[in-house]
C-alpha cells in the first residue's frame, strides 16, 4: 500500500490552507466579539429597566381601606 505511487498535492495546498484559516479565524474573533458586545448590551438594557420599574417593589393594592369615623 506504501510503495504505491502518491498522490500529487497542488503546489498552493499551503497557501489555500492559510488562507482559509485566517477567514475561518477571523470570522471566530468577529463572533466572539459581537457576542461579548451583545452580552453587554443586555446587561445594560436589563439594568435600566431594573433602575425605571422598581420590580423588588410591590404592586400598590388596588383596594381602597375601610372608611372609619365618618
């Protein structure tokens, strides 16, 4: 099976390969970036609504108390 003849490999297969691994790299570092960026902006739009809506707060009662001494 070895003393067979070999197949022959383009003369550019390193320069293809480079090629593609730094798209393929790049593109990585692309997402990762935009979901760290992502990440933080919900972080950001949840605090705000935390700080605006109070939610640790209870709703008021929607009774009205019992009138007394009129």
């Amino acid at each position: 099976m070895l003393d067979g003849p070999h197949p022959l490999v383009p003369p550019d297969l390193a320069v293809r390969a480079a090629v593609r691994g730094r798209r393929l790299l790049f593109r990585r570092r692309l997402l990762g970036t935009a979901g760290w960026l992502l990440l933080f902006l919900a972080a950001v739009a949840f605090t705000v609504w935390a700080v605006t809506q109070q939610p640790w707060i209870p709703p008021p009662t929607r009774t009205t108390p019992p009138l007394e001494g009129w």
